[in-house]
C-alpha cells in the first residue's frame, strides 16, 4: 500500500471537547508560571478601571467621569484579551514565553479592540430591542419579538465563540475572525455548544462557593478566579479550535 493510499484510508479527524480540555489542563500545568501571570495581568487589567473610579468617590458620579471610566473599561478589557488570548494561544501550540506578554499588545490591541467594539455593539443593540419590545410595549406579540431578539443576540454570542482564538491565531483583523468564527459554529454547532456548556458548568461551579458565603470556600473561589478561571477559558477556546481546523486540513 502506498503512502497515498495510507492518508487516503486514515480515518477522519473528529474533534473532541473532552480531548481539548484534558490539553488545555495539560498545557496549563506545563506552562504554570506564565499562564498564572496571564490570568493575574488579566484580572488586575479588568479591574483597574473600577479601582481609579473608588478613588474618584462622589467624583465619579459625574457624567464626564462615568464616559471616561466606561472608556477605559473597553481600553483594558481589549488590552486583557489581547494578553490573554495571545499567551494561551502560544500556550497551546508549546512555543510559549515571557516575551508574548510583552508582544501581545504590539500585535493585537488594536484587532482586539475593534472585535470587542463590534460584539459589544450588536449585543447591546439585541438588548436594547429586548428591553423595548418585552418592558417598553406590551402586549403577547411584541414579548414574542422581543424573545427573538435574544434568541438572536445568544446565537450571535455562540456563533463568536472562536472570535478571539482566530483573532490570534490568523492575524487578519477582527471582520475576518468574526466571519470564520460564524461558519465554525454553523458547521459545528454541536461541538461549540458542549464546549461552550463544559465551560459555563465550570465558571458556575467556580462561583458557587461566594453564594455559600462560607469564608474558606469563598477564599478559594476567589484565587480560581484571580490566577486560573480566565486563562483556563481562553486555553480551552484556543486549544478547541486547533482541534477544529485539524479536521479542515485533514480534508485538503
């Protein structure tokens, strides 16, 4: 049998959520110092601008304090994304380094920030319909468009499930990761689906112990959450669709 006739007969690539999490904890646990770093430089990025707004104190009530500080808030959050998105992304191709901390940003601020602009749009334009068919008129049909404008804004959500992994890994801007995003999730519904549940099981099981109110278990749910909930979820991602697109180049 011929090499040909061997990669003709192999058996097809089927991506697997199961295997894309036992990597991503896999890669997590080689790569420990920097992927705790990443979630760490994320969090404080996300919380910087709540911090400089505390410090403000009847200051921040003033319109002009509160555009400023929802301002920086998209700034840092795409500045986190970048960071975190990128880092795990070389964590899961096992060419990571100290140095992607500094590159992230260089590379891919400026995509990272239009794709959050862009989602963040559309996502507040279907709740802003939502609010104004289900609160603002009444009556059975308009409630009934209303609940389509969720269901809408949830499969735009679920269809960007790869934005960002694609953002970094094929560097084409963020018009270009949105699409192939969507085409993913249509020819893969099934598949994100279970990966997007495994992961919002999992973020929920991490936040359970604040509602106990119980002090050591709300200690621990908060160091999950500071060094490895978002780094663990970004990982995921990138390491899904590494094992997606292994099944579109297998078929070239």
């Amino acid at each position: 049998m011929t090499a040909n006739e061997d990669q003709a007969t192999a058996a097809p690539h089927r991506p697997s959520i199961t295997r894309a999490l036992r990597k991503s904890v896999a890669d997590a646990w080689l790569h420990l110092a920097l992927f705790v770093a990443t979630n760490v430089i994320w969090v404080i990025l996300l919380g910087l601008p709540v911090s400089l707004v505390s410090l403000l104190g009847r200051a921040a009530l003033h319109p002009a304090a509160g555009a400023a500080a929802a301002g920086m808030t998209v700034c840092t959050l795409a500045a986190g994304n970048a960071v975190l998105f990128h880092v795990t992304n070389r964590i899961a191709h096992g060419e990571a380094s100290a140095r992607d901390l500094l590159s992230a940003l260089a590379r891919h601020f400026a995509p990272s920030l239009a794709l959050l602009l862009i989602v963040g749009a559309v996502v507040g334009l279907g709740a802003l319909n939502v609010y104004f068919y289900v609160r603002v008129l009444s009556g059975m049909w308009w409630r009934v468009i209303g609940i389509m404008w969720a269901y809408l804004a949830l499969m735009f959500l679920l269809a960007m499930t790869y934005s960002y992994p694609l953002l970094v890994h094929q560097r084409r801007g963020a018009l270009n990761a949105m699409k192939r995003s969507a085409l993913l999730f249509v020819d893969n519904a099934v598949y994100t689906l279970g990966l997007v549940g495994a992961l919002v099981a999992l973020t929920i099981a991490v936040m359970v112990p604040v509602v106990t109110a119980l002090p050591v278990l709300v200690g621990l749910s908060a160091l999950v959450l500071c060094f490895i909930e978002a780094g663990f979820v970004a990982l995921a991602a990138n390491n899904a669709l590494l094992d997606l697109l292994r099944k579109y180049e297998q078929s070239e």
